[in-house]
C-alpha cells in the first residue's frame, strides 16, 4: 500500500493524542495550581528510496513524543483561609506518602489537617505487687498538616509537619513551617492526579526553593482557556485531513489494482 496511507493513519492517531491533551488542559482550567500540558511532535524516522534517477526520502509523518508542563506563573486568588497558601516564584510544595513514602509535588496549596490515633500501654514495673491495677492505656493524637488525600506536607526541615495544639498554633499572619521545594530543571516532570508532578532523575536532585511562601492564597491555573480552544479546533481540522488523506490513499491504490 502507498505510503501515504500509512502516514495518515499515524497522523489521525496523533492528532487524536493531541486532542486528548489539550482537552484535558480545558478541563481543568478552574483547578487551583494545574500546571497546562503542551505536546510535543517529533518526526519520525524517515528511509531512503531508489527513484529512478535519484535517491528521494520518504517518512510516516510525526508522533506526540511527550506532553511537557508548562510551569508559568498564573495568578493568586484571595480565600482569607488560614491553610491556603502559595508560592509567589519557583518552587513547589512537597507530599509525602506515609504509606509508601514517596513524594509528590505541586503547586496547590489548599491544605487541611489530618490526625493519628495512637494507644500507648503504659509498662508494669516488675516490683509491682500481685493484683496491683495496671494504669490505664494512653491515647496521643498527632494532627498533620495534610492535602486532604492523605499525604502529609513537608516542612523546612525535610519532615511532615505536625501541629500540637492547632486551634493555637494555626493564625493568620503566623506562617506554618511549611517548605517550599525546587530542581535545576522541570522538563519531563510526570503528571500525578490534577496537579501533582513527580521528578525524574534528569530534573536532578530536589534543593530548597527560592518562592516565597504567601498565607490566604491559591494559585490559579495556567490554562489559557482561548489557546486551547483554538489548538482543540486545529487539531480537530488536522485529525479530518488525515482521514480524508487516507481515504484517497485508499480509492488510488483501489483504482490502480484494478487495472491490473
């Protein structure tokens, strides 16, 4: 089958992936903190051909080699909430998993408390006497500072942070130690849930960030609504030129078997 039919064919399946990028964007333009994924097209590998008096090139098109996060800043919306913050710069908050203890981070800043329950069974001395009532076991609630879905926020000292006394401990104009997180470079950073990312090992190793921690405010995100509309209706265009180049593809190479 002519080639052309083959680079159709990949070239309705891209469009289709990209299309799939820049509704998502849509979708989430009103998410505190997303970070907008731009898609990224590379050609593919193209091989030689003997024509009759020369050598011409010929190629399948291009695939979407990655969607990258697009990290510009957005704005700030004012929420007067006393566990909302943001980062006014680079850097990122920092969640860590207590189950597994991975790491996530983002943008969103809209916390919340969470808290454990842990029994202490006091011990016995081994000179009580005989019948002597055991004390009673001791409960101990930690609360963390958390996401909401169970990770806990990291301090400036590398650790979760924990609040003693919150109905003291949490007011306005007091800043939580909460630590704000940066790497050398943010390209290729995975996405996780609506506007996590996870680091990969060419990001390099996570540093203090230069951001500047604000109290009663929640980045907006970056999606420019207008942009990904028209890149929505352009790759909409694009995917019915691939359809339409590959059903003439098609009716040509119909056409010449039947003369055979």
């Amino acid at each position: 089958m002519d080639i052309s039919f083959y680079t159709a064919a990949v070239g309705a399946q891209q469009q289709q992936m990209r299309l799939d990028v820049h509704a998502n964007n849509i979708a989430n333009v009103n998410n505190y903190g997303f970070r907008a994924r731009r898609p990224d097209f590379q050609t593919l590998m193209t091989g030689a051909v003997r024509g009759i008096n020369e050598t011409v090139q010929r190629g399948v098109g291009s695939r979407l080699e990655a969607d990258q996060a697009d990290f510009s800043p957005a704005g700030f919306v004012g929420t007067e909430r006393l566990l909302d913050y943001g980062i006014e710069g680079r850097g990122f908050f920092a969640l860590m998993n207590p189950t597994t203890g991975e790491y996530t981070y983002t943008r969103e800043g809209s916390f919340t408390l969470s808290n454990t329950v842990e029994t202490i069974e006091p011990e016995v001395p081994e000179d009580a006497e005989p019948g002597t009532e055991a004390p009673e076991p001791e409960t101990v609630f930690t609360w963390y500072l958390s996401d909401g879905s169970g990770r806990y926020v990291v301090g400036t000292d590398g650790r979760p942070i924990t609040i003693a006394n919150p109905s003291e401990d949490i007011a306005l104009g007091q800043l939580l130690p909460i630590g704000i997180f940066d790497f050398i470079n943010h390209d290729g950073m995975l996405s996780e849930g609506l506007s996590g990312v996870i680091p990969l090992d060419k990001n390099g190793q996570v540093a203090p960030g230069e951001g500047k921690l604000i109290q009663g405010y929640l980045e907006l995100s970056n999606v420019d609504y207008a942009y990904e509309l028209a890149k929505v209706i352009e790759s909409q265009r694009s995917f019915q030129y691939m359809l339409r180049m590959a059903q003439t593809s098609d009716e040509i190479t119909t056409t010449v078997n039947g003369l055979r």
